[in-house]
C-alpha cells in the first residue's frame, strides 16, 4: 500500500468514526431527552415551514436558509441512522434478570 493510499484509508476510517460518534450523540441527545426532543421539534417547526426567502430579497438570504435547515436535518437523521444500526451483544446494556 502506497503512502497516499495509507493516507486516503485512515482518513476514511477517521470519517466513518466521526460519523458514528456524531449519530449516536444525536440520538442521545435529541431522541433520548424531553428537552432534546423539544428543541429539534421547536426548530423544525420554526425553520421547515417558514419560506427559505421572499421575492425581491437577496439570495444569499435563502442560502444561509436553506443551510441551517440542512443542518437541523442532520441532526435528526444522525440520530435515526444510530436507532436503525444493528448493535452487538457487548454494545447493549446487561440487564439482571436474576430475583433477589
């Protein structure tokens, strides 16, 4: 494997890590908390259904718009994508089953 191939496989695997790290923060914090889940609802609400920009105003105004509602996205897709992933056994909390 040649030195720039190295490079392009940790850089890879560095994304892929960063990934699932950001996923799982997500879930936790805004699927797994009322006032996550709160917080994401009210900037939906907020930000999705108001319109990207009026007519006459410029536009840039719409891509600032359109990139903060893109980031609100990829904070509930980030924590949808960690419910969805398969888990292993060593990953899932132990429960005593055992009655004292």
């Amino acid at each position: 494997m040649t030195k720039q191939q190295t490079k392009q496989t940790q850089e890879a695997l560095y994304n892929a890590q960063w990934a699932a790290r950001f996923n799982e923060l997500c879930y936790h914090i805004f699927f797994n908390t009322e006032a996550g889940k709160e917080f994401l609802q009210m900037c939906e609400h907020r930000f999705f259904y108001a319109p990207v920009c009026l007519p006459g105003v410029d536009r840039s105004y719409a891509d600032n718009n359109e990139g903060r509602n893109e980031f609100i996205r990829g904070l509930r897709h980030g924590g949808q994508l960690f419910m969805q992933k398969p888990r292993n056994k060593e990953d899932q909390p132990q429960v005593d089953r055992e009655r004292k």
